[in-house]
C-alpha cells in the first residue's frame, strides 16, 4: 500500500479500532474535490453548505474532536491520520496538505462526535498536465498597498474550462461577503477586485467552483496566499536608542546588558542586520553573548531590540567603546554605547513622580490639572531651579518593556517617590505605583516615600493594607492651587526639605562652594572685629 507521505512514518498504520469505523466504509461519499499536485490545499471535516460563513475552524478542541481516516481504494483497511502527521498536519477541524502529492488521492474519512458522525469524502490529485491547465494562475500574490489589484482564483483554465465559473471565495476560512460598506471591492466570478487595497487584505484565501465530468460533480478547490506589501524603504535604519554617543553608568563585577532599538523601514526581502561591536571591531577573539527580537511593525516595516550582555562589568569595559551597528539593502547606522564607573549610591533619578493618568473629559476644572502638575511644574521647579534629576515613566523610561517592570525598576533606581494623591488616584489603575513604592521602600531604606494631596480624596475600602497605612504614617504636603504655585512658597521649601541633600546645589541659589566661602568670610571679618 502507497503511503500518504512517504517520508511520514506516522501514516500508512492501519487503525487500532478499525472495527468500530468498519461502518463508515460502506456510507457513500457526499463530497468529491479535485486539487492540483504541488499546490497548497486544505480538507475540512465539513459538508459545503451555501449558507456556511466559513469551511474550517483553526480551534484546537476542533482540532481534538476530529478524528481522521483513509485509504486509497475501498478494499484496503483504513488507516489513521495523527496528530504526529507532518503532511497533512491536523489543524482545527482539517487537514492541511503543503505541498499536496498524487499519492495524497484516495478515500477519506471524518467523524466529529454528535456533529459529523461519519463523513466520507473522495480527493482526486492531478498534476497540471493531466488536469490540462492552459493557464493555471498563481498561489503566492505580493500586493502593493494603496493601490488597485485583483485575485483570481488559479485553476479555473484547468479540466474542462469554464467561460464563467461560479467561484465561492472564502479568507482565512471566512466567506467573502461583498458588503456596501466597502464598495469598491468587488467581484466578477472567479476574480477580487481591491481598490485601493488594505494591509487587512492579506492572507490565506480558498475558491471552490463545480466542476462536471462524466455526469460526476467535482468541487475544484486552489489556494491563493496574499501578502499585502509596501513601497521599499528609502533610508537606512533608524537607531531610537541610543541616540549618537551615550554614557551609560556601570558598576564593576556586576552584569549588564547593552541595549539597542533600531527600526527598519519595509523591505519585501529583508537584509536586515543588527550587531554589537567593541572599539568597531567584530568580536573574533571574546564571546560576546548577543540576542536579538523582533516586533513587526505592519508595512511600517520592524523594530528590532539587540541586546549583548556582560557577565560582569571590568577595566577593559571602562575603556571600550560599544557600537551598535545596524543595515539593510540602503546603508547601515552606528550608534556608540561608552561605559563610566557608577558612583555614589547607585541611584539613577532623585525621585520618581507617580500621578493618575487621566484623559482631558475626566480630569476636573482646577487651575492645574495633575498631569500638567507632574509633567511641567515639577520639573520646572525640582529640576530646571534645584537641579534634582526626576523620574517620569513618559519621558525616561524607553517604550517596549511591561508597565510593571517598567515602574518597579524606575523606582527602584530613585531615592525617592512622589505621590501625587487625588480621588482619580486612590481609585484608579496607578494606585498600583504607589503599592510598588511602598514594596520597593520597605527592601530598599535608601527610598523614600514623599506623598503630595493634589486634591481631597476619601480612602476607598478596597486600598490594600499596606497602601492604607502608608496613607497614614508616611509625611504628606498640600498642595493649594490658589497660592501654591509660586516657587517662594512653603510648599517648595516642604518639597526640598524631604527631598535628598543635593552635594553641589544647595543652601538656595548658592553653591557649598560658595556657601563656605561666605563662612571663611565671616569669619575672617569677625576676627578683624575682634582684634579691634
């Protein structure tokens, strides 16, 4: 007996329970397809139905629920299709043949419990010569964006060709419906009109159309694989981060990773290529242990995160200069990564400012709404006057990672947390930021917790324990709409007395240096005093 794939060792074993299918093999076949050898084609465990919405479900407890059988000629014992079969592979309800053999015709038969008790289909597998194709079409369709295309559904100029055929679309297991709300697609039997076309346009489309021969009826089924594409890019990649030359802290005998975030423009063959150098040189005598991964952009192209990693940081890093090189077909771009030595505390930001994000229909009418509060007052004051470093998610933490991660790490690397409370955010999703603040304090005591009333709020009974009583013990500045927003008031002073001891901007405006320089000079005139 000829096997269904001869390099398939699952197929081609006769059916352990073959005794309880033995009535199947003398139900009469409701379905015949014809499919051309070498192509792409798809079997589902499904009667066709005019009024179906689709022909096969992708579910995999469809795909549980099907069991499949066959055999080449009656007489032969059936045999079963697994889930170890590798062509055809069981997905959903159906088979998936790619590419589908002449060694794939014969008798197949289906059974999904309560619904397709026994169905019993005949596949005819030809190639293009005996089907006598004088044009048969294509199954791979590379279509440009914005522009006016068409589908037409291969094989329709094979066996006995039809003048019209009544073609049957389906997308991705889905029929086609020609809708008015989209009226410029359109349909002329075995051809899709798309003008202008859609990214959305793309994918695995099915048509079936009947076909006669010798008073027996055929459903001819071909496969069109559509890729909807865009215009090749005209640059070369695009580094987001980091951006030309940047420092970055490190600190000796511990890990690191170097980062970078570059974005290609699209390419329908694709030669993109990322890579971390050191000094400009190819890592030939050092493993430098890289990973790369990529996130589809649509037609806008991709973004791709390279990222090499030092198991720990040492003097030959401190002196080294990291280049992310980056290209594609139209040139490449660098952008250099320099490590310094980590001083200090090890803490990147001053504080890191949580507020309730809110949308301009939610906020209320006060004179400053919190988000202007966090994002423009505090900076202006806390950095541009006093020079404190801030931590706002928006602005200093790069986009891609998970929220989460992203507030724990931000503050984990500040000495201090701002909260800024309102009934937006005691009730709302960022009251997550101030629990973190609170879990990341009680394991690090060089974080401080700072809480700012922006608004009067009522503590809602759902708070988590340990919020409500940082909420009650944790120091608390009012912020006064009316009269606060001058930087000579009180509430500023507050600000910068819980603030951390700033070692080159303090006592004012006033440098230490210039602050010891006045104490030298008093107390040299006071000394003059004395002598006199």
């Amino acid at each position: 007996m000829v096997p269904l794939s001869d390099s398939d060792p699952t197929m081609g074993l006769p059916h352990p329970d073959w005794s309880e299918q033995q009535g199947c093999s003398h139900v009469k076949p409701q379905i015949r397809y014809r499919a051309i050898s070498n192509e792409e084609f798809v079997l589902p465990c499904a009667l066709p139905d005019k009024d179906a919405t689709h022909i096969f479900n992708q579910s995999l407890l469809k795909q549980h629920q099907a069991k499949w059988f066959w055999h080449q000629k009656d007489k032969e014992p059936l045999q079963a299709i697994t889930e170890n079969s590798f062509n055809p592979i069981l997905k959903g309800n159906a088979l998936w043949f790619n590419p589908i053999r002449a060694s794939a015709s014969g008798i197949y038969i289906c059974m999904i419990r309560e619904k397709n008790p026994c169905l019993k289909m005949i596949l005819e597998v030809q190639t293009k010569s005996e089907a006598n194709c004088t044009d048969y079409g294509t199954n791979t369709l590379h279509l440009l964006a914005g522009t006016g295309n068409s589908i037409v559904c291969p094989g329709t100029k094979c066996y006995n060709p039809l003048k019209n055929p009544d073609v049957k679309w389906y997308k991705n297991g889905r029929k086609v419906i020609f809708q008015k709300l989209r009226s410029r697609l359109k349909y002329n039997h075995n051809e899709i009109f798309m003008i202008p076309t859609y990214d959305k346009d793309a994918g695995m489309y099915v048509c079936d159309y009947t076909l006669v021969d010798n008073s027996t009826e055929w459903t001819v089924r071909t496969m069109v694989k559509v890729e909807v594409i865009a215009k090749n890019t005209i640059h070369p990649p695009n580094f987001l981060y980091p951006n030309a030359v940047m420092i970055l802290e490190a600190e000796l005998g511990q890990p690191l990773e170097l980062k970078c975030v570059v974005q290609f423009g699209f390419e329908r063959d694709s030669l993109q290529n990322v890579t971390w150098k050191r000094d400009n040189k190819e890592n030939t005598n050092e493993k430098l242990e890289q990973e790369t991964s990529i996130h589809l952009n649509g037609l806008k192209g991709t973004i791709l995160h390279h990222i090499a990693k030092l198991k720990e940081v040492t003097e030959r890093d401190l002196r080294s200069n990291f280049t992310c090189f980056a290209q594609n077909a139209v040139g490449n771009s660098t952008a250099v990564i320099r490590l310094k030595r980590k001083q200090g505390d090890g803490k990147e930001f001053d504080a890191f400012v949580s507020y309730a994000k809110l949308d301009c229909s939610e906020s209320e009418s006060t004179l400053i709404s919190e988000e202007e509060f966090a994002l423009e007052l505090l900076p202006d004051i806390l950095e541009n006057k006093y020079g404190y470093k801030l931590c706002l998610l928006e602005r200093d933490i790069l986009p891609g990672g998970a929220y989460t991660d992203d507030v724990v790490t931000a503050i984990r690397q500040s000495r201090r947390a701002i909260i800024i409370l309102s009934p937006a955010y005691v009730s709302g999703p960022s009251i997550f930021e101030l629990q973190a603040a609170v879990n990341c304090a009680l394991e690090d005591r060089k974080i401080k917790l700072l809480l700012v009333k922006f608004q009067a709020f009522q503590e809602p009974e759902t708070l988590p324990p340990v919020v409500k009583k940082a909420l009650r013990i944790l120091p608390v500045i009012t912020w006064k709409s009316s009269i606060s927003a001058s930087p000579e008031k009180k509430f500023w002073k507050y600000m910068r007395y819980h603030m951390p001891v700033k070692t080159t901007k303090m006592f004012g405006n006033y440098s230490l240096k210039g602050f010891f320089q006045r104490c030298l000079a008093w107390f040299i005139n006071s000394r003059k005093l004395i002598d006199r």
